[in-house]
C-alpha cells in the first residue's frame, strides 16, 4: 500500500510511539501497541511495548477472527509517518493519531450507516489483518471505531477511530 494520508478530520490528538528496529510502517497504517505476551509470531512473541501495523498482529491459533478480536485493546490508531524498516536498525520514535475522522478503504465493500461499527479486516487464506483495510463489524468485540457518514456499497469510508489512548 502506498503513502495515503488518511486523516481528514478533528483533533488528531498526535502521540509519539516508538517503532522497534526492522519494522516499516507506512503513512495510514492501523498501529497496535505490543502491550501482551503472545501478540505477534503466531502467539510467541514477548511483550515490548513497540508499536506495529496490524499485520504483524497474530496471535496463537491466529484465526482471522480470533485476531480481529485481538487487537480490539491493543489498537493504537493511524500512523502520521512513515519508517523504514529495511534500512533502519534503530528504534524509532514516529507520530500516531489518537483521535480523528480517517479515511479507509473497506474489504469487503458494504452499505454502512453513520454509527455503524468497524474493525480490522484480513485476508482468511492466512489470518493476517490488513495495514489500511477495514470492514463493516456488529460485534464490539472487534470494533476499532465507528463509520462518520451513510455510504451504500461501500468502497472506502470515512470513521472515527477509538483507540486504547483516546
């Protein structure tokens, strides 16, 4: 995915968190703090409280639904930077917004209603979440936010994130 800014709206509410050495994170990318044991690695990761794009997100067992659900209290929200993992071997400090009406694209594409729940959506082939996908969801346990306007057969939509800082 490429650089998309995806804030168009309100108080970004911008804090800084710090990326781990060889990670790349894109402008846009849905973030989660590393704030439990067995997050990442397909559930045998130590906690280190880094921050990552959701897909290095996969828990043990890691259906997608289990690791919808699992980053639901991790969720950090929406990278304002970019950092470059293949040439960088230090821990980086990058800005992440808290707060805000983002733009996203959806998968899969549906009609949604301002209100409207929406969490991490992923590929089931291989339980990985998406960096900059989101889907429509009606159970809080995956909610990262909520849908800011009415679009039928969505493509791309406007949200307000909730995060675990907000």
């Amino acid at each position: 995915m490429g650089r998309i800014g995806r804030h168009v709206g309100g108080d970004a509410n911008v804090v800084l968190v710090t990326v781990t050495s060889g990670v790349t994170v894109v402008l846009g990318d849905l973030m989660f703090l590393d704030n439990a044991d067995n997050l990442r690695n397909d559930g045998s990761s130590t906690v280190n409280y880094f921050a990552y794009p959701l897909e290095y997100f996969r828990m043990s067992g890691g259906s997608l639904t289990l690791n919808r659900a699992g980053v639901t209290p991790a969720f950090l929200g929406v990278a304002m930077d970019d950092v470059d993992g293949i040439n960088n071997n230090l821990n980086v400090k990058i800005p992440i917004a808290t707060t805000g009406k983002f733009n996203f694209d959806m998968k899969p594409a549906k009609t949604v209603y301002a209100s409207d729940m929406f969490g991490a959506s992923g590929t089931t082939s291989g339980s990985n979440l998406f960096n900059q996908k989101i889907m429509k969801v009606t159970d809080d346990a995956f909610h990262l936010g909520r849908f800011a306007e009415s679009r039928q057969h969505a493509t791309k939509a406007d949200v307000f994130i909730h995060t675990v800082l907000a």
